[in-house]
C-alpha cells in the first residue's frame, strides 16, 4: 500500500492534552512539517507560550523554553542576537501576544528582530477559562463580557497583524486560519515562508496570524466553530497577506 | 573610573556575551559604556523597549548558554522581579546589578540601601533565592563581576550585585585584569538546536502532585549549599571589642572611620562587614555574639539588614540600629556619636 501521509518525525507521537476540535494541534503539526521539510530541527529553538500551548514542548521535538506570560518576543530577541545562526520562533496566543505583552511583540517587530512568530488568535482566553481577550469579536459571550462584547465598554477587536504591518522592522506578516482544508494548506504556506525568510537572513520580523478555533469557550460544536471562523472572525480579520 | 564604568568593563573582562538594558538614573554610565565596549568586542547590546524586556532578554541569552546579564536601579529591579522568579524557576544563570536609588516609588536618584529586602528576600513571587554581592569599593565590584558570573553558572541561578548610586557614581583607581574562572559544569541543559540530540526543555512549570515539592526542596539542597560555601565577610578588631559596628557597601567604609576614631579615644570597638548579603555571614555574627558586647547596625534605609543581624544573634547580646533612609548618608561623626553613647551606657549597666 503507497503512503499517502505520516506524521512528521518533530511531531511526537502521543496524544495532546487540547479539547476536541481546538485548532493548537493542527497548527503544531503544520509547524513540525514545516521543519522537517526545511531541515532545520537541528538548529530551531522554540518558545512556549503562557495558556493552553503552555506545553507545546511535549508535542514539539526541538529544543524548547517555556517563559513568562507575554515576554517571547523578548526573550526571542535575547536568543537571536546571541545566535544568529540558529532559526528562532515564538508561539504565542492572543492573550500573550496581543493584551499583556502587546509592548513585547511591537518592539520586537519595531526593532527589526529576525525572528518568526506564529500567533494563534482564537478569541479567548483558553487555558484560565474563557474570558475575554482583545481579539474577542463584538457581541461575544465570555466568561468575563456575560453579556458580550461591546465597543463602548470593551472596546473593538484588536487587529494586532494590520497595526504590526505598518512597522518597517516587519518583512512579512500573514494572516491564515484553520477553518477548512485549503485554508490549511495555504496557512503551512505561510508559516514556511515566514521560517524561510528567517533562514535566508531576511532583516526583520516574520509573522503568521492563525486564526483558530476555541469550541469550548465558544459553547459550539467543532464543526460549527470552524463555521464560525468563516462567517464571523473573518470579516473582523481579513485573511491574506498585510505585509511582504 | 567610576563604579558603573568599571563593573561594566569587569562584566566584559568576565566574559559577558550579551547586556540588555533599560535607561534609569543612577546607572545610566552601564548601558552608555555597554552600547560603545560590546560592538568593538563583538558581543551583544541591545537597548529594550523596558526593564521587564531586559530581564526576559537575558532570560533568552542565558538559555542558549551564553553569559548574559543587565542592570538598572530600584524602580527598574522592581519590574525585573517576574524575570527573576522566572529564571530561578528554570535554573538559568544570569547576572542582574541593582544600582540602588532612595524609595519607594519613584523615590529620588541619591544611593541608598532600601532594597536589601527586595534583593535579599527574593523580590518575585515563589519559594526561591538570589547570591546578592554587597561589594564596598570600586575595586571590589570589579571583582565581584567576574565572582558573580561564575557563581551564576556554578549554581544555575541569577546573582544580584547590590551596589548603590554612591559607588555607582564613585571614581576610584582599578585594577582591570582578566581573572581565572572557577572550574565549572558544562552547560548541557543549553537551548543550542537538538542537533544529534535529544530535545533539551528549559521550563519552570511542574503541574504533576508533588513534582513542584520535589523541585522546590532540589533548589533547597542547593541553597544550602551555597550557605555552607560561599559566605563572604571581612571582621575587623572584632576579639576584644566591646562594640561592633555591622555595616555593608559604602557604609561599610564609613563605619571603618568611625571606628579607628572610637579606638583612638579608647573605646574597644570592631566592625563586620558582610561581603554576601546572601548568603549572610550568620555564623561569624553569631560567634561574635557569644561574647558580652553590643552590636551596632548602621544602614542607608530605616533597617532591613538588621533583622538578619538579629536573626544571627538570637537574642544573645543587644543589637542597635541607626539609620539614614531616603537618600541620606550618615558621617563618620553621627556613628561615632552611636558608638560613644552604647559604650557609655553598657559602662554604666556594669
């Protein structure tokens, strides 16, 4: 019989701890195919994030730190400019990247690091129990907007990709999802740019947006999550590329 | 040179692969001298958007291996405190001097010494230590540069050098010499790219029962240790004293003055001169107190390094506390005068 797919050897072989139908192993598994087809585990260091991808070390076969909440844009800084040889990236969700190290990743991006972060925008706060982030849509129930979202009171949805492209320290930044097959062809697309670009010294930040589904604080089925990506998240965040 | 130019250059003369820092008064000499030194050596200066930054920056460096290290002052090290439980909790070396300025809050620029509890005591959250370096001379911070560096790599731990905007600013002469390092371990937990290897995870997270209380009492083992190894202190005149003077950092040497004068009028006094300010010199202070005499403590800030002097003296002998917190600096003639008026009075009770 021809094989006609098999997990990547950087993929580990266990099961994850996420909740059917989240979108963190998809976009693990893009991540490690991505490095194996590159050749690069050998010189790839990763940064876990603080939330639900607190442990993508334990699914990711490269070397791994874990920091604190909001700081791997930092940290990332600290290891590329000690090592230029070695491909550097950050995995980071909305809460971490967008609300309490929103400092980090733009002065990470504003000085020009060459590093490459992959931001998973699911619209909550997975790992603490549903609340609120900056990118939770208008209208949206959360454990802390019970009655939804709203602009007067919370403000609008932050659309960290499209404030980011405007800084000449980005090279290039996308912004995906996870809501169907070709959509996650063409997010492995981008996340191997964004490394490849890394690889070939290119002067500044490479960043994928993935937008990715959270069923269980969006109190919905997974198939109507990734419905719910399409119809709702994607007229707030426009897919395709901002920047390079 | 002064103090922040000369610990900048020991840093260097130690191998410092990368400084990150943050501009703050009085330590704002470090990053200048950093900015122009690291780039002709081929080493690493960034200047980070804060102090939070810095400390996560150094984080990343010392992951990878290389020696890192920042610095800053008071308000500054209040906000490198996340960084330091985080880089205890994952056992990466690295080098963080604190140029102390008067507190709290924004406080003002004079030196002071009101961050012994911070430095001493942890500062972040979670049950950990930092080696806190309580250098007196320009001379003795340049060597504790490349002690604090090899401490940090010896123990996988971040080490704090605790000056204060006194001898930051300070000029004296130098010697500036390349020291041998202490023979120490290989750093094979390093984030270097799982080349022929198995993964390496640097981590401070431990969620299984009981894997957090077993972490905890492996960093107990060491920081014992470390206690039982690394006290450094210097006595003076202590044996027949019937007064001695506890006073670290630039007080140190202010009480030295007053205690050569207090002699030359007779009285026996001695001083002691903790060196690490953790680990404390518990044990020579206790032994100094199992002899009847009066222990004088003599601080910039309202009394923080005195509650380790008594916890060493356990109620055996008195202990008395003077004090100029906020900026202020006592003279030679205020602790002679604290001297005179102990002396008198243990006098008069026998």
């Amino acid at each position: 019989m021809k094989t006609v797919f098999k997990r990547t050897p950087t993929l580990k072989n266990c099961p994850t701890h996420y909740c059917p139908g989240c979108g963190h192993g998809v976009a693990h598994r893009l991540i490690a195919e991505v490095i194996d087809e590159l050749d690069i585990r050998g010189r790839t260091i990763g940064i876990a994030p603080v939330g639900c991808a607190v442990l993508a070390y334990d699914y990711l076969d490269v070397d791994m730190v874990e920091v604190a909440h909001g700081r791997p844009p930092a940290v990332a800084t600290g290891m590329k400019r000690t090592n230029p040889d070695k491909i550097i990236f950050s995995y980071q969700g909305d809460g971490d990247l967008a609300s309490i190290g929103a400092a980090e990743i733009l002065h990470a991006g504003h000085r020009g690091e060459q590093i490459t972060v992959i931001f998973i925008n699911n619209a909550v706060y997975g790992m603490t129990g549903g609340q609120m982030a900056p990118t939770t849509m208008l209208d949206q129930v959360t454990a802390t907007t019970p009655e939804g979202r709203t602009a007067a009171e919370q403000g609008y949805p932050l659309q960290v990709s499209e404030l980011l492209a405007t800084l000449p320290g980005a090279v290039y930044i996308e912004r995906c999802a996870l809501s169907s097959a070709a959509r996650i062809r063409q997010a492995k697309k981008a996340i191997k740019h964004a490394f490849e670009l890394q690889l070939s010294g290119a002067e500044g930040l490479s960043l994928v947006e993935v937008l990715s589904s959270c069923p269980t604080y969006w109190r919905m089925s997974p198939a109507k999550a990734l419905e719910w990506i399409e119809s709702e998240m994607t007229k707030v965040f426009p897919l395709g590329r901002l920047k390079g | 040179m002064c103090g922040n130019e000369a610990l900048a250059e020991a840093a260097i003369l130690a191998g410092c692969d990368a400084y990150f820092g943050y501009p703050i008064t009085p330590q704002n000499e470090v990053p200048a001298y950093m900015s122009r030194r690291m780039p002709e050596e081929g080493r690493i200066f960034v200047q980070s958007e804060s102090e939070l930054a810095a400390i996560n920056m150094v984080f990343g460096a010392s992951a990878t291996g290389k020696r890192a290290m920042t610095s800053s002052s008071s308000p500054g090290i209040s906000l490198m405190q996340e960084g330091i439980s985080y880089l205890a909790g994952a056992e990466l070396p690295a080098v963080v001097v604190n140029v102390v300025r008067g507190g709290p809050g924004l406080g003002n620029i004079a030196g002071s010494q009101s961050d012994y509890f911070q430095a001493t005591r942890g500062g972040g959250h979670g049950d950990y230590r930092t080696i806190v370096l309580g250098p007196a001379s320009v001379q003795e911070l340049v060597d504790c540069m490349s002690l604090a560096f090899d401490l940090a790599d010896q123990y996988r731990m971040p080490v704090m050098v605790l000056i204060d905007g006194i001898l930051g600013q300070m000029m004296e002469p130098v010697v500036l010499e390349k020291k041998p390092r202490r023979k120490l371990p290989a750093k094979e937990w390093a984030l270097t790219g799982a080349a022929n290897r198995k993964q390496n995870i640097v981590r401070s997270l431990w969620l299984g029962e009981g894997v957090l209380e077993a972490f905890n009492k492996k960093l107990l083992d060491r920081y014992e240790q470390i206690q039982k190894d690394e006290v450094l202190c210097e006595q003076y005149e202590v044996d027949d004293a019937e007064i001695v003077v506890i006073a670290y950092g630039v007080v140190a040497r202010i009480v030295s003055s007053a205690v050569d004068k207090a002699r030359e009028e007779g009285i026996r006094a001695g001083w002691i001169r903790p060196v690490t300010l953790w680990p404390f010199p518990t044990e020579q202070i206790s032994r100094a107190a199992n002899e009847l005499r009066i222990f004088l403590t003599v601080e910039m800030s309202n009394g923080q390094m005195v509650e380790d002097v008594k916890l060493a003296i356990a109620g055996k002998a008195p202990v008395v506390f003077y004090g100029r917190p906020g900026g202020g600096v006592p003279t030679v003639d205020e602790i002679l005068d604290q001297i005179r008026q102990l002396t008198l009075k243990s006098e008069i009770k026998t």
